[in-house]
C-alpha cells in the first residue's frame, strides 16, 4: 500500500510539472506585461480580428458593447453583464488590471462614451434622480476620478428609455430613445448642441429607422458616416448586422450599407465603434469585440461614389 501511494505522488508530481512547462511554453502574458495602445496588441488588417483575448474578449464575463478608448488608445471603457463600466489605463508603460468605474446611487449603468479630448465621459443608467428608466448622463474628469454623474436633462433624456450616447466632434448627440412602432421600440435620433445646450431631437430619415430591430449608433467625428447596427429585415435579434451611412454631396444620409457582408460575417454583430484615431472599427459578436483596419470604411464609400457618379 506505502507503494502504491508513493506512485501516484510520483504521478501527479509529474502531472503539475508539464502542466506548468505547457503554460510558460504558451507565452501567455500577464496585462502587467503588455504596454503600448491598445493592451500592446498588434494591429489588424482588412480582416476582422478577436481583440486583446483574456483580457476583455473572452475574459469570463459576458459582454455588453464595444469598448471607448482614449485618442492615444492608452485608457479604455467597457461593459460587462450585469451592467457595470469596467477599465484599465496604462501608466508609466504598465497596464493596470481592470477596475469597476463605480457611481453610488445608479444602476445599470453602461453605454460609456469617452469624449474626443478624453475629458469627459457620456453613458447611460438608471437613477432615482432621474427623468425615465434610463437617462444619458455625463462625469468630468478630476485629478483623482471621475466627478458626480450630471444629467443631460430635457429635451434629451425623457420620462422613458434615452441610451447609447455617441457625439461628433462639434457635439451633436446620436443616441436611440423611444419610437413606436419599431423593433424594441427603439429608433435612432439625434440632437444638436447650439449655445451651449442640446436642441430638440430628430429622428434619422426611416430608411435608418424602420419597422425592425435599428439601434446601437455610432456617428464618425466629422458626423460624415455612422454606424449602427440593425436587424432588418427581420425582427430577430439573432439576425442584428452591422450598418453603416454616408453624408452625400447635399450633406445628407444616403442609404445604409451591409457592412456586415461587406466583411464577411455570418454570425450576429452589433456595437459597431471607431477608434478616436479612426484607425480601427470595433464591433461586438458572440462574446468577444473584434476590430479590424477602418480603411475598409473608405473603400466602401470610394465604391459607393464611383457607383453614384
């Protein structure tokens, strides 16, 4: 019996050492060793690519939009279920393990938004302090933080549900709130910032917001494109793809495009997003984000005006 017993200490001694040799062997890298933009991970090409695996993809939570980074793609923001903002910063050439970006006295919250300059970060929750189920809020950067969440108030948030903010350079906010008779009863609207305050909103013509599943926007900088993402010409949510419209010669939004099938993809895609260097569209599928080279976008809209010509 002492024999036997020696054997398999033996065994299982064995067992943890080439467990141990196959995980160095893997190169696998802690985030403390990764520096640079973007995790440190290398960029893609025309072809959509799982980005930073283990670390927000496929990191053991499930997934609920795009992430937000800042300019120098050295600060990041992301969603994971049950909703919560959650990010990481580089300082000093070190990334710092992931953080829950906490307000005390609002749920739900999500949707994070970082704008241009980085200075102040848009998102979505609910709040006994607020005007309907979820409101669109706003928190300036401190030295230490973030300030106290400020609601955007009337006429954009509204006694139902106002999310998914997204703001162009010269501040006009895209964002979905409530829209009958369409899928999930939620349509895309916009809202132009003059003198210093939000202007009523509009909705986007109905070839944007049809009779289906049409939310999740994403207006470029210079408002010229925008992303979303859209179930038509169904009302499953299986069937979400992603979209993309360009401003035409009149300044006005032609008809959206499958950008979906423009890169090839066969399985459910939504929160489609462009880095602030417009170097890279990411979008949400399964549980991971993916990004791919947005010069694909220019191709699209350089064919779009050759065939319009």
């Amino acid at each position: 019996m002492p024999g036997k017993i020696v054997f398999h200490f033996q065994v299982i001694l064995i067992a943890i050492f080439f467990v141990n040799v196959s995980f160095a062997q893997s190169g696998e890298k802690s985030l403390s060793d990764l520096n640079g933009p973007y995790f440190g991970q290398k960029p893609p090409g025309t072809t959509p690519e799982i980005f930073a695996p283990g670390i927000i993809s496929d990191a053991g939570y499930r997934l609920h939009g795009s992430p937000t980074f800042s300019f120098d793609g050295k600060e990041v923001y992301w969603v994971v279920v049950p909703p919560k903002i959650l990010f990481s910063r580089e300082e000093n050439g070190i990334w710092h393990d992931p953080e829950e970006l906490s307000f005390p006295g609002f749920r739900s919250v999500q949707a994070p938004f970082l704008s241009f300059d980085g200075n102040r970060l848009y998102f979505q929750a609910g709040s006994d302090q607020g005007l309907g189920s979820a409101d669109i809020w706003y928190s300036e950067k401190t030295d230490k933080n973030w300030s106290q969440p400020v609601n955007l108030g009337l006429p954009v948030n509204s006694d139902k549900l106002d999310s998914q903010p997204s703001l162009s350079r010269n501040g006009t906010l895209y964002f979905t709130r409530y829209m009958e008779d369409s899928g999930f009863s939620r349509g895309v609207f916009y809202s132009e910032f003059i003198n210093n305050r939000f202007a009523r909103p509009s909705a986007l013509p109905a070839f944007i917001n049809t009779q289906y599943i049409d939310y999740t926007p994403f207006i470029s900088h210079d408002e010229q494109f925008l992303l979303f993402s859209s179930s038509r010409p169904t009302l499953k949510e299986s069937d979400l793809k992603l979209y993309v419209c360009f401003k035409d010669d009149r300044n006005e939004w032609a008809e959206p495009i499958n950008l979906s099938e423009r890169l090839g993809l066969t399985r459910r895609a939504k929160f489609p997003s462009i880095s602030r260097d417009e170097k890279y569209l990411f979008y949400s599928s399964g549980n991971n984000i993916f990004w791919v080279d947005a010069g694909i976008l220019c191709d699209i809209e350089l064919k779009k005006s050759e065939i319009h010509k």
